[in-house]
C-alpha cells in the first residue's frame, strides 16, 4: 500500500506546531497501524529527519497509552485503541491525518504525544476506595449480587485512554468520570465515601479544565471499550443524590 | 539433539578457573566466586518462617517514618501496592515509572488470573499445596522460604483487592468464582474476566493515588531511571531522566527499591510492553547488585505468529484454547503453502497427540512450545514465510465446533477469537488459527534474600525483576500473586528492620557518589547522540532479538550459545560506533530513551547466554539440548546445578563472577517432573 | 519536598480543596435541565391554547381572556399570567446564564481545533443547541414584542391596543409569508432543540441508567420534538393556506 500522512509535528508544549505531509509506501495490510508509524520513523531517522513521536506501551489495546486522532476519529474508524487498529481498515492511495488529542486539559508535550495526567489527578481526588493494607476483612464475607458485579466490572474497564475526551465537542471527560463512578459507586465496599467522591472527582474534574457534558454522545461512539453513556446518567444521579445528601 | 558428553565444543579461552562439574561449558567465559547464601530467612520450620522474620525484624516508630525516604521504581503490581502500603504507613514515598500514568504498567496486560490457597471450592487446596505446585511447577530451582511465605499471604491478597473494589468475577450467590488455571489440580485462581492484570492494577494504582493525595507518595511519571546511587556502600538515590525535558535529576533517600518488571523485550520481540526494559535491574547489576539465573526464560506456545519484519510485537493468546483447539502442521513440508481447508485429513500431523498420547494438546507449556519450534525447524511450519521461514502451526477449531456447535465456542472464547481476527484478518471459525511460541515472562532477575534485599544495602527488589519464587519456571496466575504479596504484605515488612537503622546520614549532590553516577549518565547520553553512524536503535534490537531467539530461545546448546556470545559482542562494537540517534537531549526523544534500553539488553543477553551456557541441565524453560532423555523430555542435574547462579558484575572487560546459592528444600521432596 | 498535591518539576493544577456539589458543572446542568423542562411545560400548555384558533374566532380570544382571571378571586387579575411570567423569566435568565457558562467551558477546553474531526455518534441536533438556542433566544424576544409587550402587526402596521384582539393579531400575523417563515424556521430550530434537549435532560437527571431506559428517553424525545413543533407549525400554515381566517 502507499499512503499519504498528514501528521501534525510541534517540537515542545511551546511550539505553534503545524500538518507536516509524508509518502510511505510498502504497507502491509497485516501491519499495526503503529507498525506503519514505525516504518516511517524509520525511513525518518535515515533521511535525518526526527522520528514522529508518539505514545505506546503494551499494544495490545489494555495499558490506554496510545492515542492518535486518526481521519477525525479518536482510535481511528473501529472500536478499538490505535495500537489494535490495522492497516487492512485502509485502501492503497488513502491520505490519512494524524494528530494528538485536542484538549486543554491534555497539552500537547510534542508531536503526537499529550500530556494526560489530569486523569490521575481526578482519581487523586477520590477514585478508590479507602481501605489500608491489612485492614481488609476476609473477601468472602460481604457477598455482591453478581448483576452489580458485573455492572462494575464492565466499566472498570476503562483503560484511561482519553479518546472520550478527544471526541467530545466540549471536550468533557464525564464517560471517564462516569465510569469510575459507577465501578466504585456499584459496590458494597464503594458505599462509605460515594457521595464526597462524586463531588470531589467532578470539582477536580472541572477544577482541570475538562467542559461540562451536553449528552452528545461521541464519547461512548469513540470509547474502545465501549463503556455505555448510562454511567454519565449514573454520574449525574449520583452528583444529584449527593447534593440532597449535603455535599 | 545429542545427548553424548560434548567435549570438542569446550571454549578456546584460557582454563584457569577451578572445574565445578563434570563439564565446563561456559569455561573462560566466568569467573567462580565465593558461593552466597541467604542469611534473613529465620531457621525452623517452614511454617512459622514468615511469622518468626516479621516478629524480629524491627519497627519504626509511626513518628520517625515521616523523616524516612523511600525510592520505588515502579507502578506496576509490585511497586504500586507497595507505594500504596508504605505510604499508608506513614513513610515519605518517592515513585517513578516511564509511562505518562502510573496506572500503565505492564502489570495491566496480565490476562488469566491470581492464585490464592483460599479453598473456597473445599478441594483440598492449602497453603502448603499451593506452595508443593509452585516449588515443583518451578522444577525446584527456587527458594523453599520464599515460595512458602509467598502461598502463605496469597489468601490476605484476594482479601484487600476486594476491599479496594477489583471486581473479581463471581457466582449467582454473590461470592467469588475461582476457575483452575495452569495445570493444577485444584481451583484457586481468582480473575476477573479475561482482564485480571488490568484490574487489579487499577486497584493498587488507585490505593497509591489515595496516598499522593494525603501527601505521603509523590509520583514522577515519565521518568526513566538510568543509574543508583551507591554511596558508601548503601543505596541512597537514583538518577533519573525527566524523558519530556530530559533534565536529569537527582532522587535521594535512605533506601531504593526496584520493581521494574521483567526484561523478556531483551528478546525484541515477546509480549510485553514496547517500554519494558532491564536498565533500572542492569545499572543496579554494574553497581554490585548480583544477576540470578537471567537464562530462565518462560516461552508461552499460544501466541500470534509474527506476520512480517515490521513486527514491534506479540500478542498472548489464552493457554485455555489448547481445550478444544487441536494443533496441527501438514505431513509435508510442501503442503506449507496451501490453505488448509485443502489440507486432507490422512496429510496432517497432530504432532502433539502423537508423540505424547496421554497429554496430547494438554502438554505444559514448555513443551507445547519446543515441539511447535521443531516442527518448523523440520520445514513444517505455516502462515506466510517471515525471512526464509515459516513461524506458525494450526490451532483448529474445526473438530471442537462440530462436536459443540459454533455457539458454544463463541461464548466460550468469544473476545479471543475476536481479538486473533482483528490482528490477523482472518476467521478462526473457518480458517484454522495459526498459534507460535513467544516469550513471555522471565523468572530470573537481580537476586534478593528473604527480606528482597539484593546484594547492594538499602537496595530492595520486588515483582517480575527478581528471581525469587519462580525457580526455572512459573506457573499460570503466579506472577500476580507474586508482585502483589511482595508490595502489600511483605516488603513493607522487611524493609523496616532496614529503615529501623535510619534516616541515614544526609548526602548531598556533591557526594562523590553522586557527581559520579550523574556524570555517567550524561556521557552515555552525550555518547549515543554523538556517535552518528548510520543504524537506528530498532535495527540493533532487532538484530539482538534475532540471536536470543534463535540461540537461547526455546532450545540452546552450548555450541549456538558460544556462537551466540561472539554475534553479541560483534553486536555490541556495532552499536557503540555505528548507531543514529537524532534529535536532542533536552526534549522527549524516544530514540534515546530505546538507544540506552538497548545498550543494557546487548549486555544483559550476552549474561543469559553464559548463564544458559554454564547451566548444562535442563530445567523448568531451561532446556539445553545436551540434557535430554531419550524420548527428548527435559533433564534435571540436580547433583551438579540444584544452585541458583547469582552473577556478579565482573567489570566492563573482565568476566562475570558467578556465585552459587545451594538450594536446600527441608519441607519438600527434589523429583524428576514427568509428563508420562 | 515539593507540595505533595502538586506534581513537581511543573506548574500543572492542584487538586481542589472543599469541593461543593452546587459548583460542579453537573449542578448547572441540571439548573439547565429544570429550565428547559419548565419551558417543556409551558410550550406544551402554550401550543394547547394556540390551537384553539382552530376553533375560531371567539373561543381563542376567550381562552386568552380567560389565562388573565385564572386563580381569581385567590390571585389579583392577571395574577396567574405574571406568576407565569416571572416563573418563566427566571427560567430563561437561569437557561440563557447557564448556557453561555457551558458554551465559555466548552471553548475553553478545546483551544486549539481539530484539522478533520467527525462526529460519530452524535444526531445533528445535539450539535445544534447553542445555535439553535441563540436562534430561539432571538426568535422569543421578536414574539414577545409581536404578540405580548409591543403588539405588532406587520400587516396594519399598528401596534399596541390597535394591533388588534389577540385572534386578529395573531391571523394577520400569519398572512404574511415571512412572518409564517420566521416562525417555522424557529419552530424547527425548538424541535431540534427538544429532541436533544428532551433526553439530554433526563439525562442529566440521572434517569437513563440502562440502555433500554436510554433508548426510551430518547424515542420520547423525538416524539415530543414532532408533536410540539408540529402542533405549534398548524395554525400559522392553516393561516397562510387560508384554514384559518
Ligand atoms: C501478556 C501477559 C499476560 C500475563 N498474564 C498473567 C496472568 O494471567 N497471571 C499472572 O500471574 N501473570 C501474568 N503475567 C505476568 C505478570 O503480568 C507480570 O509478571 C507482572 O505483572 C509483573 O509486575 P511488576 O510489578 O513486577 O512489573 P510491571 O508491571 O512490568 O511494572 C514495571 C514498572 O516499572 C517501571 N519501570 C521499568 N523500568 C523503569 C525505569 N528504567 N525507570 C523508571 N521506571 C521503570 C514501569 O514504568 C512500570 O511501572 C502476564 C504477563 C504478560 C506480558
Ligand atoms: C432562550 C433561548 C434558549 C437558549 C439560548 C437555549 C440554549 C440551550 C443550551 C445551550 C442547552 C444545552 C445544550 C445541551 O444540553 O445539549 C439547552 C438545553 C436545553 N434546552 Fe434550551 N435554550 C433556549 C430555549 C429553550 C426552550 C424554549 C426550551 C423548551 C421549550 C428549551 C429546552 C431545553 C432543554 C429541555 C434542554 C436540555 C437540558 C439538559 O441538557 O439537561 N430551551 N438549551
Ligand atoms: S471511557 Fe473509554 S474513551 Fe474514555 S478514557 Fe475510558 S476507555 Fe478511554
Ligand atoms: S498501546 Fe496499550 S492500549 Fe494501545
């Protein structure tokens, strides 16, 4: 395959940073999508030109530390992260554009690469459930009904990546928020401290400069582990119940 | 392979060194030094170790810890939940990890499971049988103390992750699933779906979030370690480079503790994460911290074969599909090329259930592993020809679809299958899926006594990085255990009756030690961006990958291993005067970050090599071709090799210095392994 | 030590101190989502009384007389009306306040824009609500002055008292084409606006916590969004195609 990249290249957090355009060619359908990025750093670094910096770890679409809006699309057109992403979901002669995720939040460090540490930040506020090493009781005597198990379990699985806030128009983070939310918020041991965490997490939340959610709904089109949007529901109950609590 | 005394292959470098067995094959190669010994692990009986050590070793008063510093590298399960723990505890908590949030440590990938001896299925599961499985399932190349206390706080693990949320799968009744995993023969693995790495992860990163709040763990992400800081013979501090300014910073504190992961990436190729690396084990290892059994090397044989050259890496598929998938390779080596659907039944060769009838597709993993080699090595490999060779052997569904019907094997596998077709294109439900070995994990790692203390004082090493509770092979479910019983439940234990001493004098930042260890940092990086040649960092590593797979990979010999060693330090010259890095030292530049990762694997790989080289037995994922049994099963020695090798730094030119720890099991019986 | 909530070696933001609920962007969107639902139900009631011209001329003007002395002799002539009024003026201050914060937080999270950006997963509705509220915004005040405070009629020409009786003013209204237009674009624009707005609201609420739930509101929505800004489009076609006279 030959491709024509559109990447956007910005040395620092300081630089204005602009679409640089590249040829590739010899693309296999098989490779990954960063494995196509790979190919051309490489092909970059003989021409002496810096390789594209961009973030990954495990690419196995688990650790949420790729990123990429590709085409438009945080993760590119299938539900999944960009390190899952194939070369197969493109056609010989295709321009793809590549840039980082816009958001205030999320400044840019360089090329590709932001800076997402807002995210901890906000599970900083109160994302846990305070329970000191050794204090736990024995794990079997406070059974959870399977169905909020599995409630939990299924937007525990987050993995972090931002992509929810790279589609936002108002570039909100609720689907993130509203995932941890509801993990905890499902869970017998999550009861004690569900109201101040809800209200701390969502201050912490705005406090970082993420928008405020009108519903639209690309966050959970864009989510690679397609967490539902009923947890910014469960979110919004939540922040609701804990104001008639007094928070 | 043969298996007669190989006595043409010996090294031609000098003999001066004193003969420890029958043959010597890593003769000129090392050094043999004085042999080392555990001295924490209380005496007694096995039972009462654990509470003996934790009742003598000495606390700090709660006022003082606030003055103690503590340096964890690492977020993963070992260094998050120790982070969490000892900053619970009042200590003042410094962590670092490379990725942009803590939460990413390659700890998240981990699919299956945790062991913990809770019985809850009242099927005969105890603390001592989880310990029995794991001494053995390590083909007793491990420490007794260590893996005792290991199943001992296994059960105390499932109870804090729950309290802190991990939502573990569990029954209608409201309680916790366990499945078996692994080949034991009880059911003791706790999981939560196909994804048990990633939640209790997020468990620990959580609890240790809880502490940056409270003040008492600061977190540096984007901060790779590049050297420790041994002054006056304790650890006291890293170096570390702030990879988005590059500034290289100075950490100092009264103890340092490494929970850096594993190094199989000294591979290139293997399921880990692209960031993976050995730097922060190697600098310790070049200041005086001891290398254990680096060769043992766990090979999993159900993974995405590699595609193409472009291959930045492998993907695990679960062990669980070898159940109903039946794995094949044609007769003939010119039926390679076909579709299989065309392949007829009488021309293909289930070679698993014909050389070992009994086991069939069930064989353990190492095997399941070398066999797969094999049959490629014979030219019978399938899938598309990577280099002049094909990497791959069929893992078909078709007989278990017909005989439970599509359904059943969707709902079974359901996001596997998904998961092999967006990586491969292709269906598993018509096409056979093609499976091959990878590396996957590494049990061997800096060596540490009973307290996870390594040779370096003040220098403390948990999780995948140090070798102590796997032996030569670990079993499924393990490893999370492992990290997690280390950060929680035992480091914190130890590594007060270390801090009882402190806080240690201050040092500054013109401590020789300091000025040192910085200005070392600096000229390697100065170095690799003045070299200018012509090879990027990621044709080294390949290259490198490419001789570790090949010549200590799943089978080694002493003759591939020799030569290996030669390619390695021929690979080293290469690097050091002919690599390209571009761009700057004062900005993120992930070319940089690989060229000093790389550099440490080139070393590192040429210490597995004389580790597999002198370790003439095989064992566990150990399997050296000189020791095998007739029918090709793997050979113990244990007259010769029951030591783990604890190897020394022996300086830039001399040799390695190998230590020998002698294991002695008191509660558990040394057998040959038998899959018959 | 640096502060411990600050991660060092940056000046990136802290962590909040004593966090309100009633501060959260959440709060204002639920004062968003009262407002708007409070409008729900006043269009609702508005578009039952509008269709009263089908009628004819008496009953409608009788309606309109009847909203002044509703509640009488409990509440003083007109009573009900400017109860109603001020109700729905603080709704609208509180709708439009709102509004606009959002819109600010919005702008502000995304500074820099996106070369190509799609909009998978979104209806287009949802995409149109600040400018669809800024048209109804725009089109509320002119009806005001049209029909409530100034009484306009763009047909006589005459205003206040002498634009005529409520039924009279509002067919000459109609009988002019652009006025009809007008009215229909800004009709559209509120059944835009309600069939996001009608889910986002339940939403926000906090009462879509499952995907059927979800799927429910939202065909609620698009319902309503029909009947409202179709039952608000009959009279002022009926006028101009002469139904209504
Ligand atoms: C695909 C896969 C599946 C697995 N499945 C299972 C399973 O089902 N059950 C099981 O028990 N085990 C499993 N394992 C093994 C297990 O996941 C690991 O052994 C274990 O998680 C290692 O944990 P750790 O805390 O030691 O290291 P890691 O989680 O690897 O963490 C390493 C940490 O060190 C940091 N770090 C490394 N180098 C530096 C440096 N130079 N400077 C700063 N920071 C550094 C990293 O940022 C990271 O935070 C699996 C492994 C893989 C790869
Ligand atoms: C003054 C003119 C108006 C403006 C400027 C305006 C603007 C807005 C904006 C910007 C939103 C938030 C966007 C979103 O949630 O997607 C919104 C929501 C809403 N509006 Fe309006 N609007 C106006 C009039 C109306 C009217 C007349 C109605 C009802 C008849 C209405 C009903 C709603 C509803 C129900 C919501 C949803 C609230 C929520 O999301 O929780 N609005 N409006
Ligand atoms: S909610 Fe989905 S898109 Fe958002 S961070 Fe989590 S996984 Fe990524
Ligand atoms: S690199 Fe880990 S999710 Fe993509």
């Amino acid at each position: 395959m030959n491709l024509t990249l559109k990447i956007w290249r910005q040395t620092d957090a300081v630089d204005k940073g602009k679409i640089h355009t590249y040829a590739i060619s010899g693309i296999s359908q098989d490779m990954s999508f960063l494995e196509m990025l790979d190919v051309l750093n490489e092909q970059l670094n003989e021409q002496g030109e810096e390789p594209v910096a961009f973030d990954s770890d495990c690419r196995e679409g688990i650790c949420g530390m790729c990123s990429l809006m590709i085409n438009g699309e945080p993760h590119g057109p299938e539900v999944t992260t960009t390190c899952q992403l194939h070369m197969r979901s493109f056609n010989d002669g295709d321009t793809i554009t590549i840039e980082p995720w816009r958001s205030g939040a999320f400044p840019v460090v360089k090329d590709l690469v932001v800076d997402r540490s807002a995210f901890d930040r906000i599970i900083q506020s109160g994302g846990y459930i305070s329970a000191n090493t050794g204090s736990a009781p024995e794990a079997n005597s406070v059974p959870v009904p399977r169905d909020n198990a599995v409630r939990a379990f299924n937007v525990a699985t987050c993995i972090g990546c931002g992509a929810c806030v790279a589609a936002c128009p108002n570039g909100s983070a609720s689907l993130f928020l509203g995932a941890k939310i509801t993990h905890l918020g499902e869970l017998p041991q999550g009861q004690p401290e569900r109201w101040s965490r809800v209200v701390d997490m969502t201050a912490q939340h705005d406090h970082e400069g993420f928008g405020g959610c009108t519903n639209i709904g690309e966050c959970a089109a864009a989510c690679p582990k397609e967490i539902p949007l009923d947890v910014i529901s469960q979110l919004n109950k939540d922040l609701r119940t804990a104001m008639r609590h007094g928070h | 392979m043969t298996d007669m005394p190989d006595t043409t292959l010996t090294s031609d470098r000098s003999h001066d060194e004193p003969s420890p067995g029958q043959y010597d094959d890593a003769a000129g190669y090392y050094t043999l030094g004085e042999p080392i010994a555990d001295t924490k692990a209380p005496a007694g009986d096995i039972a009462d170790r654990w509470q003996t050590r934790k009742f003598e070793a000495r606390l700090v008063n709660p006022a003082n810890r606030r003055k103690l510093s503590i340096i964890i590298v690492g977020t993963g399960l070992a260094g998050g939940a120790a982070a969490a723990t000892l900053g619970e505890a009042g200590y003042n908590v410094k962590s670092f990890c490379y990725q942009d949030s803590p939460r990413r440590a390659h700890s998240i990938a981990a699919q299956g499971g945790i062991n913990a001896a809770k019985n809850y299925k009242e099927d005969g599961d105890s603390t001592h049988r989880l310990f029995y499985d794991t001494v053995k399932g390590g083909d007793y190349r491990s420490r007794e103390s260590n893996v005792y206390r290991l199943a001992e706080v296994s059960t105390n693990i499932i109870d804090q992750c729950v309290a802190q949320g991990v939502p573990f799968a569990r029954e209608y009744g409201g309680l916790l699933d366990n499945r078996s995993f692994g080949g034991v023969q009880v059911s003791r693995t706790f999981y939560a779906r196909g994804q048990t790495g990633q939640q209790l992860l997020i468990g620990a990163y959580q609890a240790m979030e809880r502490q940056v709040k409270l003040g008492t763990v600061t977190e540096y992400t984007r901060h790779e370690m590049l050297e420790v800081i041994v002054a006056d013979g304790q650890a006291r501090g890293i170096i570390a480079r702030d990879m988005v300014t590059g500034e290289i910073e100075t950490h100092l504190a009264d103890v340092v503790v490494l929970a850096s992961g594993g190094y199989g990436n000294v591979f290139y190729l293997s399921t880990n994460a692209m960031g993976s690396n050995v730097t922060a084990a190697w600098r310790a290892h070049r200041k005086g911290a001891y290398m254990a059994n680096p060769c043992y090397t766990q090979i999993h044989p159900t993974c995405i074969p590699v595609s193409g050259d472009h291959q930045s890496k492998l993907t695990l598929m679960s062990e669980s599909l070898r159940n109903d998938g039946r794995i094949w390779v044609p007769k003939k080596a010119e039926d390679c090329g076909k579709d299989p659907r065309d392949i007829p039944e009488e021309d293909r060769d289930y070679y698993l259930e014909r050389i070992y009838p009994s086991f069939g597709n069930l064989v353990p993993r190492d095997i399941a592993s070398r066999q797969a080699k094999n049959m490629c090595d014979e030219g019978r490999g399938v899938g598309p020809m990577v280099g002049d060779f094909r990497r791959g052997v069929y893992l078909d569904f078709k007989d278990a679809i017909a005989r439970l019907g599509k359904d059943a094997i969707e709902e079974k596998y359901d996001n596997l299958l998904d998961m092999y077709e967006r990586i491969t294109g292709e269906n598993p439900y018509e096409v056979p899926m093609r499976i091959y070995p990878a590396v996957h994990y590494v049990m061997g790692g800096l060596w540490v006594d009973y307290d996870l203390q390594s040779t370096i004082k003040g220098l403390f090493v948990t999780g995948e990085a140090n070798f102590s509770d796997h032996g030569a092979n670990r079993l499924g479910a393990s490893a999370l255990m492992q990290g997690l019983a280390d950060g929680y439940f035992v480091l914190p234990h130890t590594i007060r009756d270390y801090l009882a001493d402190g806080p240690f004098p201050e040092i500054g930042e013109d401590h020789p030690a300091v000025v040192e260890a910085r200005a070392d940092v600096e000229g390697r990086i100065e170095k690799f961006l003045s070299i200018n040649g012509n090879r990027s960092v990621d044709s080294f590593h390949r290259e490198l990958g490419h001789i570790m797979w090949e010549y200590c990979g799943m089978e080694r010999t002493a003759e591939g291993l020799r030569k290996a060693i030669d390619m390695i330090r021929e690979l080293k010259r290469e690097f050091w005067s002919d690599l390209k890095v571009l761009g700057t030292a004062d900005s993120l530049n992930q070319s940089l970050e690989k060229a000093g990762r790389v550099a440490d694997f080139i070393e590192l790989g040429e210490l597995m090599c004389i580790d597999a080289l002198n370790r003439r037995e095989s064992c566990g994922g150990h399997f050296r071709g000189e020791s095998q049994t007739e029918d090709g099963e793997a050979l113990r020695h244990d007259d010769e090799f029951a030591y783990v090798a604890a190897w020394e730094w022996g300086g830039q030119d001399g040799t390695p210095i190998l230590h020998k720890e002698e294991l002695v099991y008191t509660a558990i019986e040394m057998k040959q392994r038998s899959y018959k | 030590m640096a502060n411990p909530v600050t991660t060092p070696g940056s000046k990136r933001p802290t962590l909040v101190d004593g966090a309100r609920a009633s501060r959260t962007s959440i709060a204002l969107k639920l004062l968003m989502a009262l407002s708007g639902l409070a409008f729900v139900g006043f269009v609702l009631g508005h578009m039952y009384g509008n269709l009263k011209a089908f009628s004819g001329h008496d009953a409608f003007n009788e309606y309109a007389y009847h909203l002044k002395e509703l509640g009488e002799p409990m509440l003083p002539h007109m009573g009900f009306i400017w109860i109603m009024r001020g109700g729905l003026l603080l709704a609208l201050i509180i709708h439009v306040a709102c509004a606009i914060e959002l819109t600010r937080r919005a702008r502000k999270a995304r500074p820099v824009q996106y070369v190509v950006k799609k909009h998978t997963g979104a209806i287009p509705a949802s995409r149109l609500m600040r400018w669809g509220g800024l048209t109804l915004f725009l089109f509320i005040v002119w009806h005001l002055v049209n029909f409530t405070f100034g009484k306009v009629n763009v047909e006589t020409g005459e205003t206040g008292d002498a634009a005529g009786d409520p039924y009279n003013l509002l067919v000459d209204t109609f009988d002019v084409w652009w006025m009809t237009l007008i009215y229909l674009v800004a009709m559209a624009m509120l059944g835009a606006h309600l069939h996001h707005g009608v889910w986002s609201s339940m939403q926000t609420l906090g009462l879509t916590g499952t995907a059927e739930a979800r799927a429910r509101v939202k065909t609620i929505s698009f319902a309503l969004a029909i009947v409202i800004a179709g039952g608000f489009s009959l009279v002022p076609i009926a006028v101009l195609t002469g139904l209504i006279d």
